[in-house]
C-alpha cells in the first residue's frame, strides 16, 4: 500500500509537471508568432501610370516624340529601379496602347473610358502608392521645370510629393523652384484616389532646351533614379511610422467628405 502511495505521487508530480512545460511551450511559440507577425516586412506596392498612350499622343511642343512615348519610356525605367529595390510595381500600361474601351464612337468617349480603366486598376490594388508619369505643355516657350500635384485625398498624398520634388531638385533640376500643387478636379484620377497618389509632370516640352533633355536617355534615367530616389525615402519613412504603430492604418482616409462634395 505505500509503495502504491508513492507511487502515485511521482505519477502525480510527472503529470503536472508536464503539463507546465506544455504549457510553457505553447505561450513561448504563441509569442514568437505574434512577433514574427508585428516585424514581417511588406512588399511595398507601387502603381506606375504613363500617361496617354494609342491614339491619345498627349502633348508635343517642340519634342520630335509625343508625350506617351517619352511618359513610357520614363515609368519603364522607373519601374525597373522600384523593382530592383524591392518594391511590387503594376503598370497601368506597358506599350503604346489607349486603355478602355475602343468602340466608343468619339475621341472624347474613349479617353473618358481609357481613364476610367486607369481609375479601376488603381482601385483593383487597394493599399498602393500611385505616382503617375506626365510631361507638360503651356503656350509660352519660356517655362520649364519639373512639378508634382499631389492628391487631396490622402494626407500621405502631399508627403510623397514633396520627397519626389526633393529627390528632383537635388538630383537633377538643382534651379527648380516650382513647389507642389493640390490636384484640382481637373486631374481625375488624383481627383478619385484614396491611396496616397501623385502625378509627375517632367518638364515641359514647350521648352526648347527641356524637350531635348527629355529626349535624352541619360537625362530620362536620371530623371527616373530621382522620382524612384523620392518614392522609396517617402516609403522608408511611412515604413518607419508604421514599425513604430503597428496597429496604425496609414491608408485610411478622412476625406469622404472631399470626394462626395466633388462628386456632387
Ligand atoms: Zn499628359
């Protein structure tokens, strides 16, 4: 009988014992996933708009190509460069084409389409940055320079521009004093984006000297590095913030109110 009793209590002892350890176990790897979870880095996603594109040629001032080909040739590089550095990249277009649909009957209907199908592949990538590449134009010969509006939207709109407009002057433009403009409704897709997204004006191809340098395959991949340079210090920033908030939604947007007043 008391070799039963000690028995048992060893047993007994053996029992508890392990079901601690299971115990110590399962709380050990509960927390190891938690912060596997909390520091897991996400691929950032870039959306890479080139403006116009087919039938729509965009600007052309005193540039031998239109302005498609040369917003093409820039988002190309540019995407190469994102990739490199380890961003996702969705390009709204990859060749010389115009989005939408083409059996619309007049030019009008179709660039409304065309930018309708730009608007739906930006929504299709929810959580994204979008910087879409354009080239400008004004009557007057004498302007040049690079600018960047920035989306109402979202806040983080106006921060992204201001890393690419940095990233620009110090990198290519050093005598760039444009500063960055609030999308109008003028500029429907900035005018409609919830995620942070701006749109890179290069230059102007109205301008002699700034049209040739737009034609240029060294100036067009400096000018690339510069816009990639700003996207991704504004993407290490937000990153950082983020590390620092891990809960917090930079995504989310207070501006219902602004886009149903546009709208309306
Ligand atoms: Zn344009």
């Amino acid at each position: 009988m008391k070799a039963f009793r000690v028995n048992f209590w060893m047993i007994l002892t053996l029992i508890v014992a392990s079901i601690g350890f299971l115990i110590l176990i399962y709380i050990s790897s509960f927390h190891a996933a938690q912060l596997a979870t909390e520091t897991k880095t996400v691929q950032p996603l870039v959306v890479l708009d080139a403006g116009h594109g087919g039938e729509d040629g965009g600007a052309v001032g005193r540039s031998p190509v239109p302005e498609k080909v040369l917003n093409l040739t820039i988002a190309q590089k540019l995407e190469k460069k994102l990739t490199q550095s380890g961003c996702k990249v969705v390009m709204t277009r990859n060749s010389d084409v115009m989005l939408g649909d083409h059996s619309l009957s007049t030019l009008r209907e179709r660039k409304a389409s065309d930018i309708h199908k730009r608007f739906s592949i930006l929504q299709a990538n929810p959580g994204c940055t979008f910087v879409s590449i354009h080239q400008n134009h004004f009557s007057n010969g004498i302007y040049s320079g690079a600018q960047v509006f920035y989306s109402k939207n979202n806040p983080q709109s106006s921060v992204l521009a201001e890393q690419i407009r940095k990233s620009i002057v110090s990198q290519v433009q050093h005598e760039n004093k444009r500063k960055n403009k609030a999308a109008t409704s003028s500029i429907y897709l900035l005018a409609h984006a919830k995620d942070p997204a701006v749109l890179v004006e290069c230059g102007f191809l109205s301008n002699d000297s700034e049209a040739q340098l737009l034609n240029n395959s060294q100036y067009q991949q400096k000018m690339a590095d510069a816009i990639a340079s700003g996207i991704l210090q504004y993407l290490q920033s937000k990153n950082e913030h983020t590390a620092s908030v891990p809960n917090g939604d930079l995504y989310s947007s207070d501006s219902s109110g602004i886009i149903s007043k546009k709208a309306g």
